[in-house]
C-alpha cells in the first residue's frame, strides 16, 4: 500500500531524487491526490510519506516548494494548504499568481498572508477578456496580474527566493514572441527589483 500510495503522492523513487538533487537549487513539484477522499485523509498520508523526501531534499540544499491549484496535486486550496502547516510549518509554495487568479481565488490575499510561505514564484501573466479566463498570456505588465502589489507584499515578508519567468500559451512560449515574452517580462519586473 505505501508503494502506490508514493506513487499517487510522489511520482519519484530516492534514486531518482538523488540525481535530481545534484543539479537543482529549488525542487517544485506537486503533492499529488487521492480522488475521492477528504482533505483530512489526504493530509494524513502526505504527512506520513513525504518526511524522508523532504529531509533528503533539505540537507541537499534545497527548498521544496509545491505546485498549489494546479496539477496533480491536493493542495488546490489555501484550506489545503493550511491544514498541512498545522504538521509542517516550514513546507513551502510554489506561487503562480495567475494560477490562483485563473483558479479564482484572491491571489493578493495569498500573498499578503502567505508570503513568508512562498519558496519560488512564477512570472506568468494572462489577459481575461469577456468572460474568457486567460485569453491571451502576455509578458508580465501586460496583462491582469498586479505585479506591483505582489511584490510590495514579498518585501512586507523578506522574500528572498527564486523568480522564474515562465512563457506560457499558444502564442508566447512559441517562437517568434517566446525570446519577446522573456525579455519583456524580464524589464517589466526589474524596476521591482533593488
């Protein structure tokens, strides 16, 4: 039972952990689910399989930082992840804020409370147009994403991790606009940075 459970949780055996944590600084990955069972359960078998991944991904060097209401993962509430911080307060977010807006929830909010909880951040953007969620997937400043709020409340909570700028959709991540996505993005979120 645990060795399907891991692999419903936790797609990855220790020996490939291992190889994996030779070459990365920050490890984001999803918590996985069991369908069909309550928060509570789900929240008990994560913290009954993942201690030895995460001790193992810690003394490596690395924070763990997982994928939240997106993918094959639990954690697709801020309840969710709430009810893990009760066992492991120091786990840590993967914050993609147009995710949580796409997911709608309040992503200001997220970081507002939560922001010495996020271990690595997504620069993703999207436009909502008419009632289409994420109609077009700009370079960051160019869409619905408040940029400017989110990063005055990562100074409010010292973030000091990882930003990753991420081309996304049918247009962007593509040539000829995907080299445009990254550098326009890029400038965009500079005048953040000190």
């Amino acid at each position: 039972m645990l060795r399907s459970l891991l692999r419903r949780l936790w797609p990855l055996d220790h020996n490939r952990l291992d190889r994996l944590l030779q070459k990365l600084a920050v490890m984001h990955v999803g918590a996985g689910d069991i369908p069909g069972e309550p928060l509570g359960r789900k929240v008990a078998q994560f913290i009954k399989v993942m201690p030895p991944f995460l001790s193992k991904i810690r003394k490596a060097g690395m924070t763990p930082a997982f994928y939240a209401v997106h993918g094959a993962t639990f954690l697709d509430s801020i309840e969710a992840f709430e009810r893990v911080w009760e066992y492991v307060p120091d786990l840590k977010m993967k914050f993609d804020p147009a995710n949580w807006d796409y997911h709608g929830d309040d992503y200001i909010d997220v970081v507002r409370r939560y922001g010495h909880k996020i271990g690595y951040i997504h620069i993703k953007e999207h436009v909502n147009h008419k009632g289409e969620k994420a109609a077009s997937q700009p370079p960051a400043g160019f869409g619905d994403i408040h940029w400017g709020n989110i990063f005055a409340f990562l100074y409010e909570h010292n973030y000091k991790g990882y930003l990753s700028i991420e081309p996304h959709g049918p247009i962007w991540s593509k040539a000829p606009y995907r080299e445009k996505m990254i550098l326009l993005s890029k400038r965009y979120v500079s005048q953040f940075m000190l």
